[in-house]
C-alpha cells in the first residue's frame, strides 16, 4: 500500500492476498497438508495478517461490499498459524 511510501497497489496487494486465500482453499480441499504451508508460508501469512494496513484494506473492502465474505479463510488459517506459533507447535 502506498500509505507507508509502499509501491504495491490494490491490484497487487489483491492478488498477493488472493495467492494466500488460495493456499487456505487448497488446506481445506486436502490439496495441500497445513503443515507444508505452515512451513513454507507461515512468518509470511502471521506477518501479513497481523499487519495494521492489511487490515485496513480488507476492512475497507468488507464495508464497501457490505459482506464479510472476502479473505475469509486466509482470515481463518491465518490465526490458526498464529495460535499455533504462540503455542509453540
């Protein structure tokens, strides 16, 4: 985002997040074992997540389209990579 002088726009930062939903869909599906994303993926998908602009965005998008629909399961594999580094798994 470029609040931060970043140079990545929305187009960008959408198909970054969307590669990550991608990876929770294929979790889910039993394409890809949570362990391998864990990790191969894991500091990015916890520091992408707990970032203030990430954030930002993706609120932004849940009150323009008026559903909270959008990133849900990066949302959900996300905290669930969170929870399992503050425990120590």
């Amino acid at each position: 985002m470029t609040r931060n002088n970043g140079t990545f726009n929305k187009s960008d930062l959408d198909d970054y997040l969307g590669i990550l939903e991608l990876l929770a869909i294929y979790i889910d599906n039993g394409v890809l074992h949570k362990n391998t994303v864990k990790e191969m993926f894991g500091f990015y998908i916890r520091t992408t997540w707990t970032n203030s602009e990430i954030q930002d965005y993706i609120n932004s998008i849940k009150e323009s389209e008026k559903t909270d629909k959008y990133y849900k399961q990066f949302k959900k594999l996300a905290i669930d990579l969170i929870n399992d580094h503050n425990s120590g798994k």
